[in-house]
C-alpha cells in the first residue's frame, strides 16, 4: 500500500494558500497581457554554503614551525588560527575554536601531525594525514601556565616547561601526563633562596639523549640527568636569559641574553662561559665590557662540514639606534651580515639539510616571520639574498579597501596581465628554486577562469588569479602616478577630503571584454584606462574638471515612513535632452577668499611613461564650488564605444594607461564630496558617475562632459519631496571645458571624511541604513547609490529597446536616463551623444544596491561591450586592420533576438526586491528581504545555467532567491557584521562564489554552490605525502668503538606508568578531539603510531556499533519529538475554537457530511468516537471542506482524529487506516451533487 506522509499533507494546504496569495498578487497588478512564465530549474537543494580557502598573510602571527623532511611550514596566529603552506598552491587554514593565541608550534618530524600550545595553557594535536586537518587530542592544564614545549625527533615524549619553573612530559600518542615531573627547587641549587623564574627553554643533548638542558628566564640553565634525576651542571649568568642553542657535537650551547649579549658556554665548565660576544654593542679602547644593547631574542648555532659555524640571532641592536629597523644578523666566521627587515620579527627558523641534530646542519636558508611578512633568506649565496615568495602573502601591502570578483572570464584575459605583470617583477631575487614544497596539488575541477580585483589605500590596483581556489598576483596598476606629488605645506591643503590616503581606491568598474578599467578615488577623482601590450610616452594626461554641487532651497518632506507615490509621466511626454555646455577650465579662488573650481589632486603635465598594461585615458576630477568640496562619487560607470577612437598624435605605452582623469573641484572653500558609485561602458564609450549631490556622465572618445545634474533635477516636476534647487550663486567661477552646469550653490558642508583605511570609518557602520525618511538632511543629501548602463526599455510606449542608464539612488527611488547615440566609425567622434531624462521613476524601501535586465527565458542580458584591440600600432598596420576590427559593436541580447520581446528589470535594495515587467513597467514580483536588518551586497549572479540575487545582510544571513519569481532558495547565518572592512569588501560572483576580507590581511573565500561544496575536498591539496626519513648519520668505527657517538634513551621506560607511576588527574585534563577513527588511521605509521595499529580494528567496530546505537537513538528521539509538537500544536489550537458540546460538534459534522454527499458508516455518537472528538480537532487540521478540490488523505486525516468513518463507492478508510488506504483508492471524493461545496466557516455559522 502507499504510504503518506504528514508533512505532504501541510504542503498540500500551503500551496493551496501560496496559489490564492498568486491569484491575489495578480489582482493587484493587473496588466492587459499576462506574462509569460518562466521555467526557474533552480531549487533549495543547488545550494549548500561553506568556506573553501583562506588567502593572504596569517593576521597578527604569533609562532612558526618547519618540518624539514615533509617540507611543510605551519604559522600561529594571535587569534588562534593555524596556517599550513606547502609547495606553491598548497595551503591550508585551521582555527582553533577557543581562539586563544598560539604561543609554540612543534611538527611530530615526518609523522604528519603538529602539537599546538596557546595561550590559554592548552595543548592540541593535529593530524595533518587528511586535506581539512583536525584535532585528535587535547589536554589542558588547570594549575600550571605553559611556556615552552620540547619534542624530540623521533620521539613520542613531549617536555612542557611551565611558568612556576616545572617540566611535564606528556605522551603524544595518548595524550596523557606521565609521572615523571622535574621540580624546579630541585633543578637549581638547593642554597638558592629565589625562584629561577619561566622555563623559556627546554633541549636534549645532540650526542645524549639522557641530558636535559633546562633554561630559566633569571639567566640559570641546568643539565639534567634524566636517569638519576639529578642535575648534572648549573649554570648562571647576570642576565635574562631568551633562549639557548647547541652546537651539534654536544660539547657546547649558546645563550642570549636581555642586554644584547651572547655566552658560549662548555658544558663540562659551568663556572663561567667561554666566551662573551656583544655583536652589536661598542668596544671601548680600555678594555671595559661594551655599552648594553636591546635583548637578543632568538639564536640559532648552526654547523657546516666545510667552514665556520653559523650564528643568526635577531635583536640585540644598540639603544642609540634611533629609527632603525628590525635586523636579522648573520655571523659567519669573521663576517658579520646585518639584514634590515620592513617590520619587527616575530620569529625565525634556520632550515638544514639533515633533521638529526647530532649531525653538520648544513643551513641552506632562514625563513624569517616578520608582523606582516614572510621573507625567506638564501645563506648558499654571496650577499644573502632572499627568495621570490610565491604565496599570495602581499594583499596587504597597502590596506585594501575595495574589492571585486569576477568568475567565469575571457580565457585569454589571464595570460594578457601576467605577460604585462611579468615585467613588473624585481630583480635581485635568489637564483633557486622556493624550498619550501611540501604536500601535493589537489585534482581541481574548476576549469573556469577567475579575476579578484583589490584596491588599496595608496592608489594601487592589484589583478589576481583566483582560478581553481589558488591566488596568484598578476599585475599591478599605480593610479597615483598621474598626479604631482606634494612637496610642500601650501599643496596640502587641496586633499582636506581625507585626513590621509589621497588616492586610495573607493570604486572599481571593469569591463573584462573590452578590459576597460574606471576606479574612483578617495579625492573625488574618476581615472579611465586602455590596456595596451605597447609602452608609449604620454606627453600631456587627459584631464577634465567637474563642478558638482548643488543647493536646496526648501524640501517640504511627506509625512511617513515611505515618500508618496510618484506621479506617472505622461507616456507620449519625451524631455528635452540636456544639451552639453562648455567652459573654460580656471581653477581660482573666489573673492572672498574660499577655494573655488580647484581639484583635490593635481595632475602631472610632464611626459609620463605608461609601462605595459592598463595605461591611462582620462582623468576626472570633481572640483570645490563656491567654496564647498566635492562630494564622494557613490557610482560609476563605464561603456566603450560603437567606433574605435584613434588617439590624437600621443604616445601610449604598453600596460594600462590612462585615456583620462575626471577631478571634481573645490566650489567656495569647500573640498568635493567623495564619489558614491561609479559606471563605465566600452560599447558607448561613456563613464558615468555619482555622489551625494548629483551625478555626471562623461564621454571619454571626445573628452567632453555630457551631463552634469543635482540629483533632484532628475526627478524634474515629478519629485515626491518637491525639493527646488536654489538660484546659481552669482560669484560662481565657470567650471572645466566640456562640463555641463545646470544649477549650483552652497550646500551645508559635511564633516571631512576620514581615510577608507581608518579605524574611525571602521566603527561609524552601525548606523541605521532604513529607507525612512526622518531628516531634511537626509533628503536633501540624496546620493546615487547605483548606476547600470543597459539596452532595454526607457517608457512604457517603448516598441523596442534602446541605449539607457538606470540610476539607482539612496532614497530608494530608480530613474531612467536616455541614450542617442551618433553611428559608430568616424562620426562617433565627431557628433554628440543626446542625453536626456526619460521620465521614468521607480520605488523601493532603501538605497538601491544593484540593478540588472533578463529576456523572456530568464537569461541575463549583458551590457553592451566593445571587444578589446590594441589601440597602439602602427598606422600604416593600423589603416589595414580597420576595415576588419572597425566596426559598431553591440553585443546585447537586443540584437539576437526579435525587437518585440519583452525583459525584466532586476532591482535589489537594502529591504526589498523587485522584477519589473518592461516595457509595461509592473511589477511581476516583490519581495521583502529583511525587515530588521539591511542588505549590504546584492549580486545577481549565474549559477548551474540558471540566474539568481545572492544577499549579504548586516545581521550575518546570506541569502539567495530565484529569479524572476524572488522565490527563497538559501537563508543562512554566517556572520555577523563586525566592521566596515567586511561590508565593503564582500561580494559575490557567477558559479556559487564569494569572498571578503576577513582581516586586515586575509581574503576569505567561500562559495554557496552545493556542486562546489561535494567537489571541494577533491580541490584542496594534501599537506602530508609518504617520504622516507633520511639515514642517521654514521657515527665512525673510532667512535663506535670508544662509545664517541651519540647516546640514546629508552624513554618508554623511563616515563612509562610501569615506572614512573602516573601523574595526578587534577594537573591536566584530557579532552578527546573531533578527529575519530580517521585521525587515529593518520596517526597509524611511523615511530608515534605503532602501537595505534593494534587497537585500529578494534575501535573501528567499536565506533561503528556506537554509530549505529546513536542513530537508532536520534530516529527514536526523533518520532517523541514529533509526537510532542503535534500535541502542543492541537493544544494551542483549540483555544482560539469557539466552545461547543462534544456531541453536538459531532452531530454537526455528520449533518454537513451527509449534505455534501458522503455517507457515514457508523454513528458519529458511538463511544469510540465520542472520545476521539474533541474540541482541538476542527483546528488541528484546518477543517476545511472544499469538495471541489478535496485531497483524499485529509479527508482521511480529518476522520481519523474525528472518530468517523467516511464511505463513498464501496471504499472505506477509517482512521487507522490514514496511511495506508484501499488499493486503486483515489485522492479526492465527489459529492451527491457532482462537487459538493463546504467550508470550516458555513460548518460555524451553522452551529
């Protein structure tokens, strides 16, 4: 029989109720031709959502660990993060969940596991054996601090040293403490009467196992005997004490010490050491000791077979250094090399050619852990060099403070940056190859090409690889080298915009066809660059000055949260394109001394060499007005042209290079507001730019302004706040050549923007973001939030598509600009492009985010783009190729399709979104996003051939819907906002991805595709590959025969329970890890895992006999859960039912029944059935009778819990048989009358 399902039946009822909502949102948007559906293949279960890799420098490091035969680097963070790197491309991120800070890292060597120490005194054993590393042990000590830890190679012992001066051994493989403690009162001298301090170092003697060197922060070591338990030598110094090293023979240790000196030390001589070395300190011609000198932090003494023993030790510095930076020193022989580093040293390791200790180390190179750096030193060469670092570490070398992602690119885009950023590269670097090459690639299924665009906070733009979950820089743009450099006091006063970061990148628009790049800066400037593979001279940058402020005279605001409807413009009403005006540039001062028409930044008139690569058109700058600055520009965009321009007689070179520079300019002693969005577009050859006080759209073919409007001008007689913009002022100086001035005045200024790198901007984001209007300010101060250039439909009484620009504003409110564009070739450059307002206005509840067009199948349209071509050959070349690269090109759906076809607009904003029907202009569909919160980013995005609008909102959900339904398909918690650098960082691209930056240093990326998330483990590299360990070293006849060669110790023995008894349970606790039966196969060969093979089989079935009992436990919890709910739910029910006698309810039910045409089997008053009816019932289960389109399974659910039996056509279901009804029986019941008609509400009103 057919089994049925309590949860269907409630899907039943609610798409019963969805299709009456339908039906009703039709009602309310009635239109003469009904829309045609499209079939969405998207469903919940497209999507699943988790992190796929970490990039970037590991934020705030804090320890570093080296495994010299797996060849694997590990780095601890301040926030209790581990980073592993491999060979190039072979990372891995892992967190520690209490978030502590990682104070000592130490590799079980060849073992494929790693034991952390933190902060809070816990120690963690990793298994490095599967591609996502886990933990499988972990013990915390409860009365102890931890500082330092000691494993020895091949060795499963692991010596803590503690802040009460104690030593502990734990073993590694069960993580347990052995009995067998070295008490500090014991270690020092028994007349000393002060505690020796932190246990700061702990070591085994290279050539004997058995002797124990402990150092104590007071400046006390002591050789200790493990045997006999006693303390072999003593040695003490004046001086603290930061860490010891051996030489490899045994027969000597060096110290450094708190006052910038190093002792050597014998070990059979603890009176006093062998020698005293200040590397640093000045030697007085008198013979005094040298002048103290900042601690030595670290040494290490590492041998070499063929010369001089090397001695490399950080700090120790003079104190009258003032200014210098952190030196790494290398003393070699008579040479002393001191290697200046950009920021303080956290750490170093010397890497060697052997992981035995009693053998010549042989160093080949030091891996130097800087606070934001890795740099790693090549000791074989003269001059010590350092290594080119492959891994994606410099993301942060300027703070980023933007950033874009683009899934899915040309496939020839990536080679074309890396042959431009190729030459790019320093020189200098070491000749070998990157030693640190661990691990294995993983098999990549992603074979699509991927772009991550960062802007930084000194004018940089960085292009990166982000293809198959790698990163790689390809190539570096430098926007700031358009403009001149302040060299004095009085060029400083133009960039009161900022407190600092002039030309830190606020907005980036690329075009990856046609490789048009358009960046807005922090100074409200726009610059416009061609990617050319040709290196020219540019004799003088394009340049244009904008004038961009605007004054309200009175804003009457309309009561509400929400501006009145805005009144429907005419359909045949066509405004009056804006006819594009020209002034001379002047950049003065007005005459009552405010800055008037001058730039932020001043642009270089010098000859500037473009090097390959993107390489400048046009620069823009917004200029101060009648004594005000300019506004930050909100928006942007961009679009290249239907012809190719041939540049004037300029050179360009090869790279991108700038084709123009837009400034605005300072109006009346004010800066200019920074620039809010930003839009450029190669088919059209425009870019596009907004702020708070208006927007401005420029052809960059002709270097002229074409628009140049406050943005209540473009709501013209139809803006709901009836804002009127004040009488020019009469002083007003004209603004650059080409610009557009409608009207301009004096707006209230705004308090000076802080740097997009600031901590105060960081903690200013948790003001509200609602769409309510509460302020004149707030209206007055609309900004354009969003910018779209698109060919689609401009009015209602459109019969096909045309150029246009949407413009999206932070009110909530869209406006569509109008396009005529003059044919493509050579009168391109010579006539205009018609700009005008189309009258169209559209509303939604907070600021616009992102816009977007789909055709009548649910296909996005894409801009209109113009194939990229290099601009900078020959001429007579040039002439040759005309005729086949020349030619006016479209590429939007328009052309591919029929005229008539209708489209969609896509709108998102910070509540809501919305699918406009185009031409008609009614909204299809509407949904409300967040009611609580506010989206930060909104993207619509392709994903398995299909279109969907992925958000990120401020309470941490991301969300996706489908489109053009708006139907929810993902709703997840991921996290919260915590500061500005996430909002303005997160984005999302095609193909399930996304990334922001999650701190100063890193990007994170993750994707919300479930294909993706099922093939990740397969695209992640393994860290851990099967490599023989190396031979010991062959200790000589001589040696073996005269017991010269090293000494070794049977450990088991002697801290094994057997002997040393164990250690008390309140000293530590052991807390099992998440790692299970597969850290326990990974931890299962080599030397720790010997006797993990035994218990293997064994505890495999034990575990999968306690799986299975936990599942058969959650399946029983499961159903008493169920049953609860369902109880609960009747039980909340009926008290809203209205009060009637149980026999009487059940006379009511019969009687209804029996007029709608079903005959009852028994009396509804039987006893049985009189127990089973009680009040709950009706509501329970939603008695509603509909016999037109009843389902037979709530029929049968209705007469289970209702003690009736219902009979119609020979068949029977009773209750108990609800889920199993008659064979062949079917889904609904007719009435006597054909379809019988009732409802819940005629049953009540009959009672």
């Amino acid at each position: 029989m057919r089994k049925f399902n309590i949860r269907k039946v409630l899907d039943g009822l609610t798409a019963g109720s969805s299709s009456a909502s339908q039906q009703q949102q039709q009602q309310q948007h009635p239109s003469g031709n009904r829309e045609p559906e499209i079939q969405e293949t998207l469903q919940s279960e497209h999507f699943q959502l988790c992190k796929t890799v970490r990039h970037g420098f590991p934020y705030q490091p804090s320890a570093l660990a080296f495994d010299p035969v797996q060849k694997i680097l590990a780095v601890g963070t301040q926030t209790g993060a581990l980073r592993l790197f491999g060979r190039p491309g072979v990372e891995c991120y892992c967190q520690h969940e209490s978030g502590a800070a990682v104070i000592q890292l130490q590799f079980l060597i060849n073992e494929g596991a790693l034991v952390s120490a933190l902060a809070d005194d816990t120690l963690h054993l990793w298994n490095l054996r599967q591609k996502r590393p886990a933990i499988l042990h972990s013990l915390k000590f409860c009365r102890e601090r931890v500082t330092f830890c000691h494993l020895p190679f091949q060795s499963k012992w692991l010596y803590v040293g503690t802040e009460r001066g104690n030593i502990h051994i734990v073993n590694v493989e069960s993580f347990t403490l052995s009995g067998y403690v070295i008490m500090w009162n014991k270690a020092i001298e028994l007349s000393s009467k002060s505690h020796p301090g932190p246990v700061v170092h702990i070591s085994d003697n290279p050539m004997d196992e058995g002797k124990l060197l402990i150092g104590f922060e007071s400046g006390t070591v002591v050789l200790w005997d493990l045997k006999s338990k006693k303390a072999d030598y003593r040695y003490t110094y004046d001086e603290a004490i930061h860490s010891v090293a051996w030489h490899h023979e045994g027969k000597q240790f060096i110290c450094s010490h708190s006052d910038g000196t190093l002792t050597i030390w014998n070990v059979r001589s603890p009176a006093k050491p062998v020698q005293t070395i200040t590397p640093h300190g000045k030697q007085l011609k008198d013979g005094k000791k040298p002048e103290p000198c900042k601690p030595i932090l670290k040494v290490e003494f590492k041998t070499t077979r063929s010369g001089e023993p090397f001695i490399i030790l950080s700090g120790g510095l003079s104190y009258d250094t003032v200014g210098r930076r952190p030196c790494l020193t290398v003393m070699h022989g008579k040479s002393t090399a001191v290697l200046e580093m950009d920021y303080s040293i956290v750490d170093f390791l010397t890497l060697c050619e052997t992981p035995y200790p009693n053998d010549f180390q042989e160093p080949y190179a030091v891996v130097v852990l800087l606070e934001k750096d890795l740099v790693l030193i090549d000791l074989a060469q003269n001059g010590y060099p350092i290594f080119e670092n492959p891994y994606p570490l410099s993301i942060h070398e300027s703070p980023v403070t933007c950033c874009e992602y683009f899934a899915d690119c040309p496939v020839d885009l990536i080679p074309a940056l890396y042959s431009v950023g190729a030459r790019q590269k320093r020189q200098g670097y070491s000749k070998k190859e990157w030693p640190i090459n661990g691990g294995n690639w993983g098999l990549g299924a992603q074979s699509y090409p991927e772009i991550i665009i960062t802007g930084h906070a000194d004018g940089s733009v960085k292009f990166w690889d982000a293809s198959a979950i790698t990163l790689q820089v390809l190539y570096k743009l430098k926007t700031s080298k358009v403009f001149e450099k302040s060299r004095n006091k009085d060029d400083r006063p133009n960039t009161d915009i900022v407190d600092e970061d002039p030309y830190a990148i606020q907005i980036i628009s690329w075009c990856p066809e046609s490789r048009m790049l358009c960046i807005a800066g922090v100074s409200a400037h726009v610059i416009i660059y061609r990617f050319s593979k040709q290196e020219v001279i540019t004799e003088v940058i394009p340049m244009l000055e904008v004038r961009l402020l605007y004054e309200i005279n009175d804003v009457e605001s309309p009561e509400g949260e929400q501006p009145p409807p805005v009144p429907t413009p005419v359909g045949g009403s066509n405004p009056q394109p804006i006819p594009p005006q020209s002034h001379p540039s002047t950049s003065s001062s007005s005459s009552d001394g405010l800055r008037d028409n001058v730039p932020c930044l001043k642009v270089k008139n010098s000859p500037l060499k473009q090097s390959p690569g993107y390489q400048t058109e046009l620069v823009i700058q917004l200029v101060w007005v009648g004594g005000e600055p300019p506004q930050q520009i909100t928006s942007l965009a961009v679009n290249s042209s239907y012809g190719l321009v041939k540049n004037s007689p300029l050179k360009q070179s090869p790279g991108y290079q700038t084709e123009l520079v837009i400034q605005l300019v300072w109006v009346g002693g004010e800066p200019p507001q920074q620039i809010t969005s930003l839009a450029v577009n190669s088919s059209y050859g425009l870019v596009v730019f907004g702020n708070c006080n208006g927007i401005a759209m420029v052809d960059y073919l002709q270097k002229a302004v074409l628009l140049n409007l406050g943005t209540i001008e473009l709501y013209g007689s139809n803006d709901p706040y009836r804002r009127e913009p004040r009488s020019p002022r009469k002083s007003r100086q004209p603004s650059g050549a080409g610009l557009c001035d409608i009207s301009e005045g004096t707006v209230v200024p705004e308090d000076r923007c802080k740097s997009p790198t600031s901590d105060v901007k960081d903690n200013s984001f948790s003001r509200s973001r609602s769409s309510s209007v509460t302020s004149i300010d707030k209206e007055s101060r609309e900004a354009i939030s969003a910018l779209h250039f698109c060919e689609t439909f401009t009015r209602k009484a459109d019969l096909s598509p045309s150029p246009c620009l949407w413009v999206g504003t932070t009110l909530g409110t869209v406006l569509v600009i109008a396009l005529n564009l003059p044919p493509g070739g050579e009168q391109r450059l010579l006539q205009p492009v018609i700009v005008s307002p189309s009258g169209t206005i559209l509303r939604l509840k907070g600021a616009i985010l992102r816009m977007a067009f789909l055709d009548t199948t649910g296909c996005l349209v894409p801009p209109a783009f113009e194939p990229w071509r290099e601009h900078n050959v020959p001429e007579e070349k040039d002439e040759k190729e005309k005729s086949k690269k020349r030619r006016p090109v479209s590429v939007s759906p328009s052309s591919s399709q029929e005229i008539s076809e209708n489209q969609y607009a896509v709108i998102c904003s910070e509540k809501q979104a919305k699918v406009i029907s185009l031409p008609t202009q009614n909204c299809a569909y509407k949904q409300n996003i967040t009611e609580t919160s506010f989206v930060l980013r909104g993207d619509i995005v392709a994903l398995s051939n299909s279109i969907c609008l992925a958000c990120f909102c401020a309470n941490g959900h991301i969300m996706t819907f489908s489109l053009p339904s708006l139907r929810p398909l993902l709703d997840v918690y991921y996290l919260p906002l915590t500061n500005m650098r996430i909002a303005r960082t997160f984005c999302f691209t095609n193909n399930g991805q996304a990334l922001y930056l999650v701190s100063p240093t890193e990007i994170q990326r993750l994707t919300y595709s479930q294909e993706t998330c099922e093939n990740l483990q397969e695209m992640l590299g393994e860290l851990f590959t099967p490599v023989e360990t190396p031979e010991a070293p062959n200790r000589g006849f001589f040696k073996g025969l005269f017991g010269g060669g090293a000494q070794s110790l049977d450990r088991e023995e002697l801290f094994g329970e057997s002997s040393s008894g164990k250690a008390s349970r309140s000293l530590a606790q052991h807390i099992p890890g998440p790692g299970g039966i597969e850290g326990v196969k990974g931890a299962a060969s080599g030397v720790v895992g010997e006797l993990a093979r035994a218990r293997l089989a064994l505890d495999e079935r034990g575990q999968k006999l306690g799986d299975l009992e936990e599942r058969t436990a959650a399946m029983l919890s499961s159903a008493d859960s169920f049953s609860k709910h369902a109880h609960e739910t009747t039980a909340s029910l009926s008290k809203e039912l209205v009060s009637y006698p149980k026999l009487k309810l059940k006379i009511m039910i019969r009687d209804k029944l029996v007029r709608d045409g079903i005959h009852l089997s028994k009396p509804p008053y039987s006893r049985k059935g009189f127990r089973c009816a009680r009040r709950s019932v009706l509501s329970a289960m939603w008695f509603i009778i509909n016999l037109d389109d009843v389902k037979w399974v709530q029929l049968c659910l209705l007469g289970s819990l209702s003690g009736l039996a219902f009979r119609r056509g020979g068949h029977t279901a009773q209750g108990s048989d609800m889920f199993q009804p008659l064979p062949g029986e079917e889904f609904f019941a007719e009435g006597a009358s054909g379809k019988g008609t009732g409802s819940s509400e005629a049953l009540m009103k009959e009672g």
